[in-house]
C-alpha cells in the first residue's frame, strides 16, 4: 500500500512530511500542498496518515492506484 494526499484536503502544513521516517513526502512550495516524492519507499507505517489533522492522507494498494489512472486516461481518449 502507498499513501495518497487529496490534494483538495491538504492545507500544507508539513506535519506529514517530518513525521515520515523514511523521506517519502516531499513539499511542493508552488501548490503549497505535501506531495509523494518517493511513492517505492512507503513502508505503510502510516505516521503521516495519523499526523495530519486534516485527514488528508489515505492508503491505497498502489497497482490499483495506477490501474485506475490508466484507465481514466483511456476513458479521456474515448471521450475526445
């Protein structure tokens, strides 16, 4: 499993990211939002998950997260 932001939930205060102890959030300063630098290094621990007060984070298998992103992609095609 990999952890997943909803980016529309997050308010980039970065608690998530210094209670990672493996380095796999990240911050990007554009978006103002924490963001998933290193998905391979997620060891599911989930201290991200219960750091963030806004409960932004969830965990999500990662091949159906990718799965799912390509078949959007194909159903965006069909639709164009």
């Amino acid at each position: 499993m990999v952890a997943k932001i909803e980016k529309s939930v997050c308010n980039g205060c970065g608690l998530c990211i210094y209670a990672c102890g493996e380095f796999c959030l990240d911050f990007d300063a554009v978006r103002y939002k924490a963001h998933l630098a290193k998905p391979r290094d997620c060891i599911d621990c989930r201290h991200c998950a219960y750091a963030c007060p806004r409960h932004a984070i969830t965990f999500v298998i990662a091949d159906v997260e990718r799965f799912l992103r390509r078949e959007g992609r194909k159903k965006e095609a069909r639709q164009n």
